[in-house]
C-alpha cells in the first residue's frame, strides 16, 4: 500500500482498493470554497507501508499536524449548537441525480437544492452561500430560499434577483421556528426558456434551543477503531468497519444529536442500501438504540438529526446493522449538544 499525505487547505479523499471483493473508491470533500474547489498544497509527506490489500490513497488534510491521539477528549464548549450542509458531501436530495448526470454531487442543471435532516428541529437562523449556474454571464432570474416543516410543503422565507455566475450569500432569522428541511430554488428552472441553476450550496443551520457542544469526525482518528481502520487501510475512517465509536471522556445529557455517515462498499454506487443504527451507551457496553436510517451503499454523505433525547451517555455509536451484511461505515462525524 503506498500512503500519500497532502496536507493542504481543503480534504480531500480517495481511495482504490485493487485486492477486495469490489472495487472501492470513496470521495469526500469538506469545507470547499466554491463549487470545483482547487486545492492549493503547502506540503507533501509520502510514506510506504505494507497491508493485505494493495490500496493508493491520496489524502489532502486541513491542519499541519499528522498526530492522532487516540483518547478522545471533548473539543471547546461552544455558545451554540449548529451543523454545516453542502451539496458537495451528496447532502441534497438531488445529490444522486446530479451525480449520476455530471459526476458531481453539487451541479447537473438543478432548479433546486434541498437539504432534509428528517427531524424537526427549533431552528434560530440559516444562512448560506449559493452560486448560480451557467458560467456565462448575462441570464437573470431570482433566487429563493424556503422552509418545510413536514419535508414536503415549503414556505418562501428569502428572495433576491440574481444573475447567471453570481455568488449569493444570507441570513435568515427564524426565531426557534421548528422544521426539518430547506430548500434553495431558482427561477426560470432549467429545461425553460433563458434559464438559470443552483450549482453549488452551502448551508449552516444554527437551533435556537442549545447546550454545549461536541464536534468529532473520523479524520481526526479519535473513536474508538482509528486504529484498525488506519492498519487496514492507512486511513482513519475505513477499514472494513461496522462500527464508529465516540467515547466524549464524561457522561453528560444528550439533547440533539446530528450525524453524518457514509456506508461502503461503493464498487456500485446506489446499487445497493444499508440500515445504519445510531446507539448511545453510560458505561460502553450496554447499549440504547436512538434512531436508524437507510442509507445507500457507496452513496453520498447521509445527515441525520435527532432531537429531544435529554439521555445520559458518554459513548455515542453509528453501526451498519447486522440485518444488512456486507456493508461497512465509510466515513462519519458527529455534532452533539450536550448538558451536565
């Protein structure tokens, strides 16, 4: 296995597996600056190792630092609790679509992005950046930006006339309003006359009922298998695994939780599907299930929120369940607000 280590300003991550059942390639991009990001490197470290499976990753990182602690530790309290949603981790609804057209997750002449984390949730403010398609300039159209309280029916709650090319950034005051989705729509839709498109979304959702905060994804290596997902694989997040786990180090409340989580294998991506399980443990061995989703092998990043818990845990769980073998956790982050 040969082991390439970029660290640079964005993440970026690749992986082939060439000895393995199916063919694994798994692509995850976070915090991009527009909608075909480039990456600008600072430095290169290569390092050769030797496993099973012959496997070339390419791994652009977002700090210098390459030490891991595998003691997970709780990262600073924050003031409030939000969680971030961008078309280029698949997070939309169109994301399969767009991919299947483009091979993109953000842009394949879409009139709409729309972000649903199938929970209600009392939410403050959105805000966001949205950029509008084509790349030739000259076609006007308008931008709104709507809510949806039950994922199907949605409300117009921003608008603004924008032009083709344009980078368009908001905020939008909720006061606690409860809903479970957004959606950022353009008008004249593709396939109209002198249209316009969504090409890429950024959306940040704040709630207006918070605690404090605790942030971790599987990059930084700090659950509980960064260590045999890294011999496997040479990468933090995979490794054949069924399970993530995140030991926070304290037994505190937990009130929401948002999870996000990629199911492998991706040899044929959306070929299959997979039941992902979200447990919470006091003591890491007697364990609480507090949702599940399907999610779809070797698809995009799933989001997944849940509210109202107000459970004492200190170890939190995302599992690919036993009823669909043959599928692993590829990738997986979590935002949780917590209270003592």
């Amino acid at each position: 296995m040969v082991l390439v280590v970029v660290v640079a300003v964005a993440l970026t991550l690749v992986l082939r597996t060439g000895q393995h059942e199916a063919e694994h390639t798994t692509t995850t991009t976070l915090k991009p600056t527009q909608t075909q990001a480039t990456t600008t490197t600072t430095s290169t470290v290569k390092t050769t190792t030797s496993t099973p499976a012959q496997a070339t990753s390419t791994i652009t990182l977002s700090t210098a630092s390459l030490t891991t602690s595998q003691t997970t530790q709780p990262k600073p309290v924050e003031s409030e609790m939000s969680f971030e949603l961008k078309c280029n981790q698949g997070s939309t609804n169109e994301a399969v679509r767009a991919y299947k057209e483009t091979k993109n997750y953000c842009w394949g002449w879409l009139g709409t992005h729309t972000y649903n984390w199938q929970t209600n949730l009392p939410v403050d403010k959105i805000s966001g950046e949205v950029k509008i398609g084509p790349s030739e300039g000259g076609r006007e159209g308008t931008l709104y930006v709507e809510i949806s309280r039950d994922g199907g029916s949605y409300t117009k709650v921003w608008s603004r006339n924008v032009k083709a090319s344009d980078t368009v950034r908001f905020t939008i005051p909720l006061n606690g309003e409860n809903i479970r989705a957004i959606r950022v729509r353009v008008s004249p839709a593709p396939m109209s006359s002198n249209w316009i498109s969504v090409d890429y979304s950024d959306i940040n959702v704040t709630l207006k009922e918070h605690a404090g905060v605790i942030e971790h994804n599987c990059h930084e290596g700090v659950h509980l298998e960064a260590k045999k997902a890294y011999e496997a694989s040479g990468d933090y997040c995979w490794g054949w695994l069924e399970t993530h786990t995140y030991d926070i180090g304290v037994e505190k409340k937990l009130e929401y939780a948002v999870i996000y989580v990629k199911l492998g294998p991706t040899s044929v991506p959306g070929a299959t599907s997979g039941i992902v399980d979200i447990m919470i443990s006091r003591d890491g061995e007697n364990w609480e299930k507090i949702g599940s989703a399907n999610i779809i092998g070797g698809g995009p990043i799933k989001v997944l929120a849940m509210k109202g818990l107000d459970k004492d845990f200190r170890y939190i769980r995302i599992e690919a369940s036993n009823k669909t073998p043959g599928h692993f956790i590829d990738y997986s982050a979590i935002v949780l607000a917590v209270k003592d």
